[in-house]
C-alpha cells in the first residue's frame, strides 16, 4: 500500500483519494506508521458516501447495515432512497454491480412493483449504459404525487372553474 494514499480525521473516518479506494465488501486495515501499531480494520460498506454522516444515528446505522448485508435489490433502492430519480446509467455507476446483476435486481424489483422506469422498458444488458431511462422507487414516486395534489389542490379550490394551473402559479407553490 503506497504512502499517503489515506488520510485520518480526528472522527475516525478514513479519506482515501483516487477512484480506486475499494469496493464494498473489501477488507482494510488501520495502522500507525510508527510506532507500528494497527488501530482497527473492518469492510466497506459505502465506499463513496457523498457527504459526512453523524456517527451513532439509528437510521444511519440501519442504512449502513441494509447496504452491508443486503442483496443487490436492497443496495439499489438504498441509493434510491437518497436521490429522488437516477438515471439507469447512473444507478448502475453507482451501485458498483456489474450490470448483469443490477439488470437482474431491477427486475425483481419491477415485479414486486417497488420501483417505476420513466422512458420506456428495461433495456438489454448491452445498452443499460447508453439508454435515458429514469429510474425511482415507488415510495419516492408517492412522494412526488403528495406533493403535486399539496400545490394543486388548493389552487383548484379557489379556482374551481379553470382548466389546469398556470406555470407561473406552479412555480411560486414550488418555491
């Protein structure tokens, strides 16, 4: 392992450079240069976590242990869970499945009605990385539908009689 490829915070969190700091499951390993000491070690769960996370937080460690020991259908709609809608593409990139399994666990997911593909059907394995398709759960899809009736309800109960919303009255209940 080269010199200076990680570096420690003061929370205990380790910060690996470059794009190849491991995937999930690999095993590392802590240690002092000198005095020769091994702090700790463990398995990675989340190799690229976007942000900084309190330590100790029961969803967090909930989510960390679902990402751990879950099966490939699990990782996806974690990662979906975080983003409202992903690109195909980019939720492939970012589960690190090779594309056959992620191609596998959507179906399952598609069966079990936990996810919506917007743009058309699942694509072939060889051209998930070139389709525009847009990928979110359900949960997050109820979502946008509360929050579509919570802006238009109310415009609709004062103007009973209009057609439709404006853009312009859309835009201001948004903000």
């Amino acid at each position: 392992m080269p010199r200076n490829c990680g570096q420690a915070r003061k929370d205990g969190a380790v910060q690996v450079g470059g794009s190849n700091s491991g995937r999930p499951g690999d095993h590392y390993i802590v240690r002092l240069p000198s005095p020769s000491v091994t702090l700790g070690g463990g398995q990675i769960v989340q190799p690229h976590p976007g942000r900084r996370h309190r330590r100790f937080r029961r969803e967090l460690i909930e989510r960390l242990e679902s990402l751990w020991r879950g099966s490939p259908s699990d990782l996806l709609l974690q990662i979906l869970a975080a983003e409202r809608a992903l690109e195909l593409k980019e939720l492939v990139i970012r589960s690190k499945l090779t594309t056959d399994e992620a191609i596998q666990a959507l179906r399952a997911l598609l069966e079990h009605d936990q996810i919506l593909l917007l743009g058309g059907p699942l694509p072939e394995i060889s051209s998930v990385l070139r389709s525009a398709i847009v990928v979110l759960s359900r949960a997050s899809w109820n979502d946008l539908l509360a929050e579509i009736r919570r802006i238009v309800e109310p415009y609709h109960a004062q103007y009973p009689l209009r057609i439709g919303m404006p853009r312009e009255n859309s835009g201001a209940a948004c903000a």
